[in-house]
C-alpha cells in the first residue's frame, strides 16, 4: 500500500513534469523534458503511476502532436499548432531530437512499457472528446437508438461506449492509457489534414505550364531531392507508425499465439491481452480514423439491414472527399497489412475470399444464422478482408470528389496507394528498410520470413487475391478514366504517365490479363456448360462480385446533368470491356485523343518523347482489348482537326475557348451542363422530362413485332334517338374528349415506335430564359402603362 505522503510526493513530481513538458519548445528543452519523463517512469513502479497518467500524460499528448488546448471551445475545428515536437523536429532537421522523441514513444521503450502495466491495474480511464471521432460515429452518437447499437455494429467500440453520467441520456467513448494513446495518434495526421484543409490553386494554360504537386508525390515522376524533404517532413511519424504496427500487428499466423480462443472479439482488453486483440483494435482504430471517417456508408449495406439501423449521412455529409493528406501513411499501412496476404498466398491453406462469411450472433458463434448478425472474418489467414470495402470506397470517393480548383496533391498520392494495392506480389523488404532502422536486426529477421525472396511478379498463386478484389482491377479503372478525363487538362504529360501505369499493371501478365477478362466474361454471361472449365470455375464467383459492387459503391453516384461517368444503375454493371459508347474501350480512345490533343498544344522539348509514351499506351490498349483501338498517333500539323473531342470533356470551371458544335454519344438529356445552360434548372427539367417519360411509358421502346390490338364497343339493342340541346351538347363534349384521348394516346405511339421523348432541357437554356424574361418585362410594362392610361 502506498503512503499518502508518498503519493502527494508522485503528484507533485507528475505537475513538475508536467509543467515541463508544457514549457518545452526548444530542441534543448525537449530533450531535458524526455529525459524527465523516462527517470521519473524508470524510478516508479505501475501503481505508483496514477498520478503521472492523471495529469502529465494528457499533457505529453498534447505537446507532442502540438494540439492546442486553448480553441477547446471550438473543438470541431481545432488544428495541429506547429509547436508540436513532432513537427518542430521536422522543421529543424534535428535527427538527434527526432531520435530521443521516437525512443520515447518506441513501443520498447518505457514509456509504451508502463501504459501496458498500467492498464494491468486498471489505474486511469479516459474519455475521448466526441468532436475528435470520427464524424460517422460523431453523427451516430446524436441519435440515442443507433447509439445502443453502435457498439454491435462497430468492434472497436464495443465495450467501450458508456453511459455519460453527468447527461444521462448521450453516450461517451471511455478508453484506458493504451487505447487513449493511440487514438491520439491515429487523430493527428487527420487533425493535420482538416487543418491544412483543400488548398486552392490557379490552373492556368501556358506552353509550359505544369502542376507540379502532380510530379512531387508520385514515385518516378519526381526528383529524388523533392522526394527525400518529404520524407524527412513525415519520416519521424511514418517511423512510429510502422514501429506500431511491426509490433502490435502481426501479419504471420496469428493463431500461434491463441491456442484456445474459439473465435476472434471475445476476450476483454487488459494486462497480458492476447495480441490478437491488440492487433484488431489498432486496425480497426485506423480503418475508421483515416478510411471511413466522413463517409456516408461506412458500413456494409446488408449489415446496416440486418439491424434494422440507416444512416442518413448523405444528407448531412454529401459529396465530401476524405480528409486530405492521409494517402502516405495509409499507403504505409495497407503494403503491411498486405504481408499477411503474401504470408497466404505461400501457405497451401489459402483464405476462400467466395465462401459464405461465418457470422457471430449476439456474442456466441454460429454459422447457420445469417440474420441479425455481425460478421466475423479471421484476421489470422489474411488482413486483406478488413480493409477491402474502406479502402475501395476511400480512394474511389478522393478519384469521385476530387474539387477542381484544389491542388491534385491529395488524389496523386491516393493514386500511388491504389497501384501499390494492384501489385502485392512486389512488396519487398526495401520499402520497409528506412523505416525498420530503430527495430533491431530480429525484427527485420522476422520480415524476412514473412516476406521471402520471390520474383516480383503475378503468379497462380496470387489468383484468390486478385478474385477477392476484383473491382479494384476493374470498376475502379473506369472511375479513375473519368478521374482521368476530368483533369486532362491540368497537366497531359503526367495523367498520362499515371494511365498508362494502370494498365501496364493490368497487362503485365498474359495470366493476370485473362482473369479479368474471363471473369468479366462470366459476369455478363450465364452458368452454361462449356468447353472452358475455368469459365465454369470462376462462374461461383459472380455473386459475390455482384453483391461486392453494389455494397462497395452504395450510394457513390453523382446527379446525371453532371456529365459523370457514374449514373443511378452504376454500381450494376461492369464496363472495362464492355463496347457500348460508355464501356472502357471506347472512354480509353476518346481519352489517347484527347491527351494527344493536348500534348500537342502545349509543344515543347518532350513533344516527340510524350508521343512515344503515347504510342505505348496504345499499344498497352491494343493488348488489353485484343486488337487496335484507333489509328496511329497523328503528326502536329493533323491534330487541328480532332482537337474538337477535348471539348466534350472540357471542365465548366475552365472556360476560356470558344464552344465548337459537338455531338454527344451518350443520351443527350443526360448530357453534361454547358456553359449556355442554367445548371440548377437543367436538373430541375431533366427530372420533370424522366418523370413524365415514365408517366407516358415512353422510356421503353416499343416493339414492332408485336401485333396491334384494337379496342372495340359493345353496342346496345336499345338504341334510342338523340334528342334535345342537352343531350346533343353530351354528345358533342363526349366526343370531342374521346378525339383528344385517341390524339394522345396516337401521338404517345408515334413517340413509342420511333423513340422520341420528352426533353424539356431546352427551356434551361440561356438564350430561352433570356428571351422568356424579357416577354414577361414587356408584358408587365405594357399592363402598367396600359393602367395607368
């Protein structure tokens, strides 16, 4: 038992410490405030650390991710301030200072060494502010019936969510020492991000214009002298985010370590805590952090169903991309995560991505349910199934929202995340090296097993993978060539690099190429005996492809007046090898002469050099499509002639040529809004046309084979005369409507059989507004004078 002099002793010191740490903002001041913090945990056992944990701890936190406690008022907005020692260690290119600040936070060091003894006794729980999680859970824990679910829907809430006392009726995220730590870990590059926000940037077009946050955060597009000041501006945080994750999370075969755990979530968090719930709860704290966060269906569809739960999020998020800044240490992440999938792909016992998920019900397992359920996927085999849905829809939403007047920074460096996640089977220990140089040789040892020398390339034994994430070899392409499509214009040269380094992925192996393409054959087939058994083989997994698309893209579509490529029925459909004016072929061409275009109008010395790079790209087409797309690229002096395609494509914002006479190929109701038109009532009108297309049926065509059938009266025997006005004027009225009706229902039959419908587009037009406006002027000026005569 400990004294009370004593214990008055320790929280004395702890406010020393802690008042210390508040002052350090120097190098110098840093260092002394480390060095007090680590003799004061050296000289003290875990229960003499309560006080240190009660009031030095949240301090240290603070102060060393420069979260400024004074805009506590309004904590919704609250910033990353540059004192932070993280970031002060970035600015003074200290690798002294950065050193001591990662031994403190090392996972092996003693710091990390007494939270875990501290959980041990259960001395300190926290509460983790509500404006800090992230905004779904925010928005959820508003509504006091999703708040009682909240912990059954989400694991990394789960027994975690209280009762606010003081309130009573709102709920609150209560933590111990380790979780609070790296919940505030995990918060700050998003803090960072909503801090530094969308930065704006002036796109202008010149000969030699080039936007160079482009070049800077793609791997081969950019000097390595701006490559290694990034890295040094991160290097400190990557480096205590891969320590975290080398040692909370395995990616070997976790179930070494839990020999009689029956399933996985089951154990509570506390001292000598299996690591698997260590490992889940890490990842799931950056999967909702960084993935989900504002995302207006952060869950699984069918699971949201299941419990009776809907989120109306799309009101009140909308049509918000994620917080920028995140796809580097995201990118970090999800390569590690993905050794456990190389781990797999070694193992004969592989992860079946396209069996029925066991589901777990009310706490207890059972695999015959498969209503009111959460599922349970085993982390042991792969990491892969957790961050499937998340990742998808995180870099789909950064391609889908990407402003146009932002800098492209954030969508570049989720694109480098994307095509790393295409090729898993190239992850190898040099990415890690930098990273891995304070973990010791065992670590690196440990690596080694994980990932063994293999050749960097797609081989059978990757085949389950590529299956389990289908939609990022294919869907996901034909939202980034409308991404693609949408921001041509701000730099050719390095769009089409990023391009063409998408489907040279998809074409580096003729194995790899006929997957895709078998699977989107089966897809758009049915099960029919055939020669081909692979075709037969790959057949059981459409449904869970088809079921994949429309969770994965629930709700991501943009309005049909906004010339997206993404309409209501887009997440049916698979269209990277369809022909049809919207398939990828077609979208692919149009974009090899937009970019030809381009590239041509900019000139300059790299003009024959980005042609050939074009050539490759056609080439790279032709193999993927089986055969040639167009002809070859034109000389300077013949691209006059085509350059009219770049204007189908051409951004509302970026207007400064003159209009030429187009014709749309798609439906031209749906057309994207020009420049003539008024955009909020073109929508308006183009939903009144739909409405009334449907109320006339005249959105199906009707068919000429059908013979016609001819309505007929019944005539009476009792026929009697006409007599009187009255009866004459019936006759007359009755008449008259019935020639309308036949009128109308002639002219609906006419519009039928030649496919012609209702646009009342036309009247969103300026010029007929314009004249509209002034009639009514005229007409109104005319009464008043008319009046006042």
């Amino acid at each position: 038992m400990i004294s009370r002099g004593y214990a008055t002793d320790t929280q004395s010191k702890s406010s020393d410490i802690a008042a210390a740490v508040l002052a350090a903002s120097s190098p110098l001041q840093i260092l002394a405030a480390c060095d007090a913090v680590e003799s004061f945990l050296h000289k003290h056992t875990a229960d003499q650390t309560r006080w240190f944990f009660s009031i030095t701890f949240p301090t240290l936190i603070c102060k060393i991710f420069g979260f400024d406690e004074s805009s506590s008022a309004s904590a919704a907005v609250k910033s990353v301030s540059p004192s932070g020692w993280i970031d002060i260690a970035a600015l003074s290119n200290d690798t002294q200072l950065a050193g001591r600040i990662f031994s403190l936070l090392s996972p092996t060091g003693v710091l990390l060494s007494s939270i875990v003894a501290a959980d041990g006794l259960s001395l300190v729980k926290y509460v983790f502010p509500v404006e800090r999680l992230p905004e779904w859970v925010r928005y959820t824990l508003q509504n006091e019936r999703d708040s009682l679910v909240l912990s059954d829907l989400c694991p990394l809430f789960k027994n975690r969510l209280k009762e606010d006392s003081v309130k009573g009726s709102s709920f609150q995220v209560q933590l111990n020492v380790f979780e609070y730590y790296m919940f505030w870990f995990v918060y700050y590059p998003v803090c960072r991000g909503n801090s530094e926000g969308p930065q704006t940037v002036s796109v202008r077009r010149s000969r030699r214009f080039r936007l160079e946050n482009w070049a800077y955060s793609i791997p081969g597009l950019s000097s390595t002298k701006r490559g290694m000041e990034q890295k040094n501006e991160g290097d400190l945080y990557m480096r205590l985010l891969y320590a975290y994750l080398r040692a909370y999370v395995p990616v070997a075969d976790m179930k070494a370590h839990q020999p009689y755990r029956s399933s996985l979530l089951h154990y509570s968090f506390s001292y000598e805590t299996p690591i698997v719930e260590k490992a889940e709860f890490l990842v799931n704290t950056l999967i909702h952090f960084w993935l989900v966060d504002n995302d207006f269906s952060p869950l699984p569809v069918n699971l949201c169903k299941s419990f009776g739960v809907t989120f109306p999020f799309r009101s009140v998020l909308g049509e918000i991309p994620p917080t920028s800044g995140l796809g580097e240490v995201v990118n970090v992440c999800v390569k590690y995560l993905n050794l456990s999938s190389i781990a797999s792909s070694d193992r004969n016992d592989q992860i079946d991505y396209t069996k029925s998920p066991k589901w777990k019900v009310g706490g207890t397992f059972n695999a015959s349910q498969s209503s009111n359920v959460v599922p349970v996927v085993d982390s042991g085999n792969s990491w892969n199934l957790w961050i499937q849905r998340p990742l998808y829809r995180f870099i789909l939403r950064t391609f889908l929202y990407c402003p146009m007047e932002s800098s492209i920074k954030n969508a570049s460096q989720v694109f480098t995340l994307w095509v790393s996640y295409l090729e898993p089977w190239s992850i190898s220990m040099e990415e890690f090296a930098e990273l891995d140089l304070d973990l010791g040789k065992s670590n690196r040892g440990t690596l080694k097993e994980v990932t063994p020398s293999m050749p960097h390339g797609y081989t059978s034994s990757w085949q389950v993978f590529v299956l389990a994430n289908y939609l990022y070899y294919s869907s996901l392409v034909m939202h980034f060539i409308g991404f693609a499509h949408k921001f041509l214009h701000t730099d050719p040269e390095v769009i089409v690099k990023m391009v063409s380094q998408v489907i040279t992925i998809l074409t580096s192996s003729a194995e790899l190429m006929d997957i895709i393409k078998n699977v989107d054959i089966v897809f758009h087939s049915k099960p029919a005996g055939s020669s081909k058994s692979m075709l037969n083989a790959l057949h059981r997994y459409v449904p869970a492809i088809r079921e994949q698309l429309q969770d994965w893209e629930d709700g991501l579509s943009e309005a049909d007046a906004d010339g997206s490529f993404l309409h209501e029925n887009w997440n049916k459909d698979l269209r990277l090898f369809s022909d049809g004016e919207d398939g990828g072929q077609k979208l692919l061409q149009l974009f090899v002469l937009r970019a030809e275009s381009e590239l041509q109008s900019i000139g300059g010395e790299n003009l024959s050099k980005n042609l050939e790079g074009l050539d490759r790209l056609k080439s790279k087409l032709c193999q993927l499509f089986g055969g040639p797309i167009m002809k070859p690229v034109s000389t300077p002096e013949t691209v006059q002639c085509e350059y009219i395609q770049d204007e189908i494509f051409k951004p509302r914002s970026f207007a400064n040529r003159a209009m030429v006479d187009i014709k749309y190929k798609g439906d031209w109701m749906k057309r994207p809004i020009s420049d003539d038109e008024i955009g909020w009532l073109a929508k308006v009108l183009v939903k009144l046309s739909g409405w009334l297309n449907e109320s006339l049926g005249l959105s199906q065509v009707e068919s000429s084979q059908e013979s016609p059938t001819w309505s007929y009266v019944d005539v009476s025997s009792d026929t009697r005369s006409v007599c009187g006005p009255m009866e004459m004027i019936k006759v007359v009225l009755c008449s008259f409507i019935s020639w309308l009706l036949m009128l109308r229902g002639a002219g609906v039959r006419f519009m039928r059989e030649h496919g012609i419908r209702v646009n009342l587009r036309v009247l969103a037009s300026k010029k007929v507004v314009v004249v509209l406006l002034v009639i009514a002027a005229f007409s109104l000026l005319r009464r008043a004078f008319f009046g006042v005569g």
